[in-house]
C-alpha cells in the first residue's frame, strides 16, 4: 500500500480532538511534553521572565505547558485548525499565549527577540532545515536557547518509527513521517554552529513505561539512536 510521506494534513483533521484525548497518537504526543521539560529546565531556572516561541506548536501541548511555568509564550504553526484549536484552549484555562500562523522557514518576529525558541516534533517534517535554523537563530538574542528534538536517521529509527509504530501496531498515523527527512545528530550539529548556535547537547528520548491507558510514557534515555532531544546556545557576539 501506497502512503503520501510527511503527511501534515494529519494536523488539520485531528485539530479538534486535540485536547480530548480521543486520538492515541495526540496523547503520545501530550505524554512526551514532561520528559521533554525535564531536560529544558536543566538550561533554565527561572521561565517568568523569558520571552518564549513554540515553533511549529500544533494545538499547543508545549505551549501552554511553557504558559504554566509563567513565561511570555508566543506559538505559531501552519495549521489553521491546530492554532484555532490552541486559542480554543488556552482561552478556556485563562491562558495568555499569544498564538498566530507561520512556519518554521518564515518567521514573522524581529530579530533578536525571543530568549528561547523550542521546537519539538518539527525538525524532522520542515520543508528546508537550514533555512528553518537560519530562521530560530535570527529571532533568538544573544545567549539565548534553542530547544528541539527530532529522529535519528538510521535502520533502527526507520524501523521503530515507520515499519513499526505506524505501520503494524499503528499508534501512529500512517504517512506521517519520510525516514530520509530524519537527521543525524553529526548533521544537526553542522548546521547549528553554521548558524552561530553552540554549546551543544544532546540526550535521548524514549519510553520508559505505560500509563493506566497502556500509553506509553516517556523519559531522558542515554541512547540518541532513536529519538533525541537537545539544546544550543546563541554566540554573544552574535
């Protein structure tokens, strides 16, 4: 059977059961957010005063999990649906995110503006990913953070990933991910300090139990076979 590869229409058909947890893999996505936080706050201590961008936010899981720990959040995606869903949302907990439409390539902000742009679920599925970098290190001040994770282009990620998880068990959607779009760690490192973006680490990402759903659970892991997590820091001197 044929699938169309990198299939981001999946977005706008499940926006609006993004937040009820009707779709396994919108909640394997919502059950990623506390691993993926753990590893942030290592690289900050304080969220209240930073001015913070969700790249590629979807329906806003990150987002308002970032609005929670009382940063400025900004969120954009090329989703209409997903970014309704997002406002719909944060409307209904009295959440001030800041939501509007935009991809990762096109970045409508002033440079130098956002002391941390975070990007999870994205890098992988981007259109250009050196003009997408290009893009988060323009917006980003001096010092500030970048925070991302993405898959490992390998024959275990290709398996684990397409073959298994979206084509026989099926937790997620079939066509959702391209395997020649994932991205070495060596590839990502290159282009970061290509774009004045260093400091670099990366840890892994991965399940480490079930939920009273069977959904899985997910932690830092030492492997970055699969997938994996990291930060960079921009130049001062930038």
């Amino acid at each position: 059977m044929n699938y169309q590869l990198n299939d981001l229409e999946i977005y706008d058909t499940h926006a609006e059961a993004w937040w009820d947890g009707s779709v396994r893999w919108l909640r394997i996505l919502h059950n990623m957010v506390p691993a993926r936080l753990a590893y942030f706050d290592k690289y900050v201590n304080d969220w209240s005063e930073k001015r913070v961008i969700d790249i590629g936010c979807g329906g806003g899981f990150m987002t308002e999990a970032l609005a929670k720990r009382s940063a400025e959040v900004f969120g954009i995606d090329p989703s209409k649906p997903a970014i309704n869903a997002a406002r719909n949302h944060a409307a209904s907990l009295n959440l001030t995110i800041n939501y509007k439409l935009g991809q990762a390539e096109y970045i409508d902000f002033d440079d130098n503006s956002f002391d941390i742009v975070v990007c999870v679920d994205v890098l992988e599925h981007v259109e250009n990913l050196e003009k997408s970098i290009k893009q988060i290190s323009r917006i980003l001040k001096p010092n500030g953070l970048f925070f991302f994770d993405t898959i490992n282009r390998n024959w275990l990620s290709k398996f684990l990933v397409i073959t298994l998880a979206e084509r026989i068990i099926k937790i997620l959607p079939c066509g959702a991910h391209d395997s020649n779009m994932f991205i070495k760690p060596s590839e990502l490192r290159k282009i970061l300090i290509e774009m004045d973006l260093h400091s670099i680490n990366f840890s892994g990402i991965g399940p480490v139990s079930l939920n009273r759903n069977l959904d899985l659970k997910f932690g830092e892991i030492p492997l970055t076979l699969v997938q994996y997590m990291g930060v960079a820091r921009k130049n001062y001197e930038s």
